[in-house]
C-alpha cells in the first residue's frame, strides 16, 4: 500500500487532511471512510480497513472532517449537515481524480453521515456502516449534563476522549433534526451493517433499526466483544477482511493485466503494516490471503508461514494430479486428502540427500476413499510424485528478480 497526503477543499473552504491508500498495482476501484464522531482518519481501524482493501486493488481516501485531526477549521463552527457536506466533497474530489468512489465506509457517526450523503454520491454501488446510531441525535447522550448548557448558554467545553471541544447550540439542533430513514430508503446501493453486540456507545438496537430500514441487497455481521473504536488489532482485522470480501461482489472490480508471459496472473505479496511480518497477498487480482510468521518467530501468527504455503501448494497439486489421473482411468476415487508436514535435515540422515548439505523435507500422507485394489492404490501413490509441483521442487527452478518500474 502506498499512503499518500492529499487536502482537498471541504464545504466551508478549507482545506481538509485525507491521505490516499493506493494498492501496488493498478487502481481496480475506489472507496472513502468517514471516521467517528472527533476521530481521525487515523485511527487503526480505519488505517487496516484501507490497507485490506487496497491490497484487493481498491484506493481508500480516509480524511479528517473540519476541525479535526490535521484539517483547517473550527470544530466548534460544524455540525451534521456540514460533515455531510463535507463526505460528498470528497466524493467529488475523487471523482475529478478519476476514482470515483463505488464504496463508502462510515464508522459511528460517520456511518450516519455516510447513509446521508449517499443519494449525493453518484458512483456509490456499496455501503458499509460500523457501529453507527440510526438517528444522528444519539450523539447528544456523549454531551451529559454538559448538553443543557449548551441549550441554555449557547455554548460549552467537552470532554471527549481526553480532548477539550466546543460545542455550539447550532450542531445540537442540526444533529436532532436529522434523519436517516429517508436516505435508507432510496438508497441505490447494497448496505453492509457491521455492529458489535456490546458496543457501550452505540446499542445494537440501532444496527437493527438501520437494517430495517434499508432495502435488499443488504447484510449484517456481528463484531462480537469489539468496542466502538474497534481498537484492538484482532477485531480490526476482521472487520477489514468482512469488508473487502463482501464489497468485491458488488465494486464490479476492474480486471488486472497480467504480463504476457505469465499465463497465471500476478501473485502480488505486500506488507500490511510496516514493521511487522503480516503479508497481503493477491493473486490474479482475484483470490486473498495472508502469511505471517508465528508468535515465536516475532510474527503475529496472523496467517500461515511461506513454508507452510510452500507445503500447501504441494499438497494441492498433489490431490488435483490424483483426481486427473483417475478421472482419465474412470476409477472409482470417492475423496483424496493430502497431509503435508517440511522440516529440515542434513543430507547425511536424509535418503537421497548425498551432497547436498542441509536440505529441506517435505513428508506427504496420503488418505485414498474408494472402491479401488492394492494395485490402483499404489499407481496413484507413483502418480503423486508426478505432480507438477512436485517435479518444480525436486527440480532446478530458476528465480529472476529486478526492481519493478
């Protein structure tokens, strides 16, 4: 992923702080999140959020609202309507960079300005909420006895996740007028309603409510013992991942060029996070995964390791090979299954190792269902050893590397 610092103008004139998640490869789409209520776009949520999704080819604008993070303006000065205003300023200015957003994410109250400012947002194909109250105005119960004042005086200091912040009697009225119900009605575009039963900000009863009210396609997954921040790295990293494998089915995705000479793609490995051993990796564009390395190794164990992917390539070709062989013969196999453990050795207690100093082991065991003789079974145990994967790793393979442009 590559993080780039953008400003754009925000409603009233000022210059909003956004940085633009770009993938490694071609932009395939692209998607804008809104952050909670006096958040930033820098919260870890919404940085892996980003990262997953541009691991998959899609570029995140995640920005500050007036008046937060790094952007100009009062925060004082905004309210609900300018934070939605703000959401489809974005939108517009992605879509002059020509990455008009398909997919907007919004997390708490900006899951509420997301759904407002949607019917504004042309390109919008989906739409994914996080922890978000179905009525702006539940916001006001983070205000306390601070919100009479406000009503009274116009005007009081806040404190809100440790910082100070003035609120004004203009974005009490606005945020209790507002309403959603209207937008999730006409909305043109899937919702995803990602919601955590114990989220002591927003209640889970406003996942239902937001559900409800929208039309189908619509999909709801639960966070179970996530917070309203999604704080801990676990929980954000399942929330990534719902998100970017529900959004693929409905972004429509652009397809990317492989070279000419490699007829099976590009299988493109990135760091997730700097600093850590956690790998994305896509292949063809199409399929996800993840390697680590285990705790032990200093990794967060987040994924398998290279060599246990290694042991699973070959254990993969090894069935396919199988299923081939004996779909060919017309025989009788009901279900192979590949066991595929590697360790190392030195060639001096390994069979066939003669000179070849440490050397690594790949053991495989070999479960064959059917009505098959002794002598089928042991032709498939022969057919095995013809797998191509099989021959690449016994072979002398080639490895080419250069900088890329």
């Amino acid at each position: 992923m590559r993080s780039e610092k953008i400003t754009f103008t925000g409603h009233d004139g000022h210059a909003l702080a956004a940085r633009l998640d770009r993938p490694e490869g071609a932009v395939r789409a692209a998607a804008l999140f809104a952050h909670c209520f006096t958040c930033s776009k820098d919260i870890h949520a919404a940085r892996r959020i980003a990262g997953r999704l541009a691991a998959r080819g899609i570029a995140v604008l995640r920005f500050d609202f007036t008046g937060l993070g790094h952007s100009q303006g009062e925060f004082a000065n905004t309210d609900f309507s300018s934070n939605v205003d703000d959401l489809a300023a974005a939108a517009a200015w992605m879509a002059e960079q020509g990455m008009a957003p398909k997919l907007v994410i919004g997390h708490s109250l900006g899951g509420a300005a997301a759904i407002a400012a949607s019917p504004r947002i042309d390109s919008l194909r989906a739409l994914v909420t996080i922890g978000a109250p179905a009525e702006p105005r539940h916001v006001l119960g983070n205000l306390g006895t601070a919100l009479e004042t406000i009503r009274a005086e116009g005007s009081a200091t806040v404190t809100l996740e440790g910082r100070d912040f003035t609120i004004r009697r203009g974005f009490v009225e606005d945020v209790a007028q507002a309403e959603l119900e209207p937008a999730l009605g006409r909305l043109r575009a899937a919702l995803l309603v990602l919601h955590a039963p114990r989220d002591m900000i927003v209640g889970i009863e406003n996942a239902q409510q937001i559900f409800v009210a929208a039309k189908h396609p619509k999909s709801f997954v639960t966070l179970d013992d996530a917070d309203h921040l999604i704080s801990a790295p676990a929980d954000a990293d399942y929330a990534a991942e719902v998100i970017a494998a529900w959004s693929a089915r409905y972004l429509e995705l652009v397809p990317e060029e492989a070279p000419g000479d490699a007829p099976e793609g590009v299988v493109r490995v990135a760091e997730a996070e700097g600093g850590r051993f956690r790998q994305d990796i896509v292949i063809d564009g199409r399929h996800q995964l993840v390697a680590d390395e285990p705790a032990a190794m200093g990794g967060d164990d987040a994924g398998p390791s290279p060599y246990q992917l290694l042991a699973a390539a070959l254990g993969a070709c090894t069935t396919m090979t199988l299923r081939m062989y004996a779909g060919r013969k017309d025989w009788p196999l009901s279900h192979v299954t590949c066991d595929v453990t590697h360790t190392r050795c030195h060639s001096a207690d390994c069979a066939d190792g003669e000179g070849k100093g440490r050397i690594d082991v790949f053991t495989r065991a070999l479960r064959i269902g059917g009505d098959l003789d002794d002598e089928q079974r042991a032709r498939l145990l022969e057919i095995a050893d013809r797998c191509p994967v099989h021959r690449t790793l016994e072979a002398q393979a080639v490895v080419r590397t250069r900088l890329a442009e």
